[in-house]
C-alpha cells in the first residue's frame, strides 16, 4: 500500500471540519451511489470486498447485513459501537477526533444498504473530545442536509443521534450497548435472537464499529475487488493498528490485512526502544491471548491469529521488552477484569474477582506455586459459560502468561518478589 486509505486526513488540519472534509472528497461517494445504486448493490458490494467487523469479532460486514428480515414490518435501526474500551487500543478515537466526516459517509451508505431511516453513535464516556467533534461534525451534516430528509435529493431520510455512555467496558459488547443505548442496565443479552432480527427496541439493529463503517465509502469509490486485494485471503483492506508499548514509534498505523506482525514492530515502528530484546506482544488488547519473542512470525489478520492460538481483537498491539514483569501484567489484566465485570453471570462474577485476589497475593509475594494451578482452574471454569464473552477474555491473558511464563511465575513466588504496583506520589501521607 503506498497511499493511506482511512488515516489520509489524519494530519489535515481541521479535517474534521465540513468545508475541510468536502475539499478532501467527503460525501462526494454517498451522493453518487444514493442516485445510481440499489440497496443490495451496496450490500453486495461490501460482501465482495471481504470486509470484517473490524472492532474485535471480525464477522463479515456484508453478510451481517444480509441477516436482517426480508420486507420486515418494523423499523431497521443502524448503531455505530464507539464504545472503544479495549486497553491499548485507540484507533476509533482518531476516526472520530480527525475525521468523523469519513464516519457520518459510512453511516449513510449503510443505512441506505439496510434500509434504515434513524442511526445512532454510541460514543465511550471518556472520550470527551471525540463526542465533542463527532457531535459538531453531525450538526455541521444536518446544516448542509447530507442528513435529515430527502439526502441529496434521493429520497432517503437518514437522522443520526450522538449518544454518550458513562463509562462501562461491558457496553463495548453489541447487546450491552443496546441495552445502556435504551436506557437500562448494560448487562448482555442470550442470543439468539440476535440484534439484526431482535435488536435496539425490539426491532432489527445493525450494530458496526467505527472503522468498519468508514471503510464503507472507499469500497464503493474504488470498487470491491480493490478493496479486497488490499489485505489478505478473505481480509480485505487495511487495519488501523494501535501501536504501543516499548516500541520507538508508538502511534496508529494503517497497515494493509495480513502484514506481519515482526515487520510492524521492527519496521513500522522502529523496534523496540532501547536496544533492548523483545519478551512478549499482546497483538489484539488485553484480552488476547499473548505471543512470545519466538511466535510474532504471524501475519496479522483474524484468520492466521486464530490459527495461532490467539486473535487480531481490536488491533491494539501492545510491545514488552525484556525488562518487564509478567505478574505484574497479569496483576494489572486481572484487575481491569474484576472492575469492570457487569457481574450479571456467577463465573464471571466471581471468577474475575477470585483470580484478582490470587494474582494480587502472588504479586505482594505471598503466593505459592498452587496458586498457578488455582489460577488455571478458574480460567477454565469461566471460559464459554456466560452470556457474553467477557468471561473468556478475562480468562485468556490467565492461561496464556502463565503457561508461557510459567518459569518466572515460579521464579517470582519462591523469591518471595514484591515491586510496587504504583510508585506514592510526592507529599502523599
């Protein structure tokens, strides 16, 4: 890939202004196909062009959007999940910071593909800036009528609401956010039925991430089969990767699917820092199954990760040089799950709080080497027996680092080893 595709306003200046945007080509896409193409078309399109959930499931677009029932009665709703929770990932949050116009064009085209009259953007709590921006951006679209009624004279009515959460890791999970986006709890929901028959007020929802919809209008620009000869075998595209870590050039880079994951680290983004050697990668948040020094000869897409024993996630690719501390990670991992567990399921529930409370005697050196064995239980039990899969990507980092790291777990609780999880602040008592 020589050209950026969806960074390529990044560092515009005030790209995520209308007048901006429009000088760069936005909407200009949505115009022509709303007054050449068919819905099916545009569905047809996307399928063609291999493109996947890019916010974690990697599920192909097009065929989720194929699930929604045929001459349905109800009103089809379109919900943009920014709920962009995932530790060590922030790609979305550039999307909607620098170029939410790009976002607003894939939220048009969708809705035109499914049908829908009424979208909504889910945005995360914390990203004060980005609501901020998206939020002005979708004002800016209305003033200009690429939203409302009769969009570029089509007939097509399309109105987007900007709606925040208030801060749940949980509400990243399709049907937690349908529930928090309706006002209730966000607790998951047993599926079947799922949200494209049974979704947002009962009616069939489409629920896409961010990136995934801002690939929507390079497709039908550029045509599917350039999109899918973009990635690989069945990835069509590139992939926002969050680069962070101990990496000399940390950031976001727009990769094509498929790009190896050695060449990331050493090429992209210089390697890593301090001309120290590499101990371990997280290649898709936290919740993804860790690769050691010796396994990052993998191409980084959904299907060779799987293969790998692990997942591309949400792409947010975490480097640790060989200074760090394994159960330190694992404390922290564990932590974050017992927080932010909706605890509407027992093994979840209790397992992510059990497995905390273990680490953390292991990590203030009053473990014993049980404990791993415990440990492992746990993971065991909670994996693939609650409503949602939060239960198992709290387990993953659990059996990866320890059956990875096993040696310097053990290493760690014959010595009896304690490092400070948080250095106190000067003047604190």
């Amino acid at each position: 890939m020589t050209e950026p595709i969806l960074s390529r306003n990044f560092n515009i200046a005030d790209a995520w202004k209308l007048g901006v945007a429009e000088s760069r080509g936005a909407y200009a896409t949505a115009k022509k196909v709303l007054g050449s193409m068919k819905p099916d078309e545009v569905t047809h399109a996307v399928l063609t062009a291999n493109l996947r959930g890019l916010g974690g499931a990697g599920f192909p677009t097009g065929k989720k959007w194929q699930f929604l029932p045929k001459d349905g009665k109800k009103p089809v709703y379109l919900v943009v999940n920014a709920d962009e929770g995932e530790p060590g990932t922030f790609k979305d949050r550039y999307i909607l910071e620098r170029d939410p116009h790009q976002l607003i064009e894939g939220m048009i085209l969708a809705a035109f593909a499914i049908r829908s009259r009424k979208a909504y953007i889910y945005i995360r709590g914390e990203y004060v800036e980005p609501f901020r921006r998206t939020q002005v951006a979708v004002d800016e679209a209305y003033a200009k009528n690429y939203l409302g009624k009769n969009l570029f004279g089509s007939g097509v009515d399309l109105d987007i609401v900007v709606h925040r959460g208030a801060g749940a890791y949980i509400c990243g999970e399709e049907t937690a956010l349908l529930n928090s986006l309706e006002g209730q709890r966000g607790y998951p929901r047993l599926k079947p039925p799922f949200p494209a028959l049974v979704g947002l007020f009962g009616c069939p929802t489409i629920v896409n991430n961010v990136e995934t919809l801002a690939c929507v209008p390079h497709i039908l620009k550029n045509g599917a089969e350039w999109f899918a000869k973009l990635g690989s075998t069945g990835n069509g595209g590139t992939h926002l990767f969050s680069l962070s870590g101990h990496v000399n050039k940390p950031g976001v880079y727009e990769l094509p699917m498929g790009t190896p994951l050695r060449k990331m680290i050493e090429v992209h983004a210089g390697g890593v820092r301090g001309g120290k050697k590499l101990k371990a990668v997280i290649p898709g948040g936290i919740s993804a199954k860790i690769l050691t020094a010796a396994e990052i000869d993998v191409n980084m897409d959904y299907d060779s990760l799987r293969n790998a024993g692990t997942m591309l996630g949400s792409a947010g690719v975490m480097v640790m040089d060989d200074s760090t501390c394994m159960v330190k990670m694992l404390f922290y991992a564990t932590k974050f799950f017992s927080h932010e567990s909706c605890g509407q399921c027992s093994p979840c529930r209790e397992g992510t709080g059990w497995a905390h409370k273990i680490v953390t005697r292991i990590y203030e050196g009053c473990g014993s080497l049980k404990d791993l064995e415990t440990l492992l239980v746990i993971a065991r039990n909670m994996e693939g027996r609650t409503i949602c899969v939060f239960a198992d990507a709290a387990a993953w980092p659990i059996q990866s680092y320890i059956t990875k790291f096993r040696p310097e777990f053990e290493e760690y609780i014959r010595k009896k080893k304690f490092e400070p999880a948080r250095p106190a602040m000067a003047g604190a008592h």
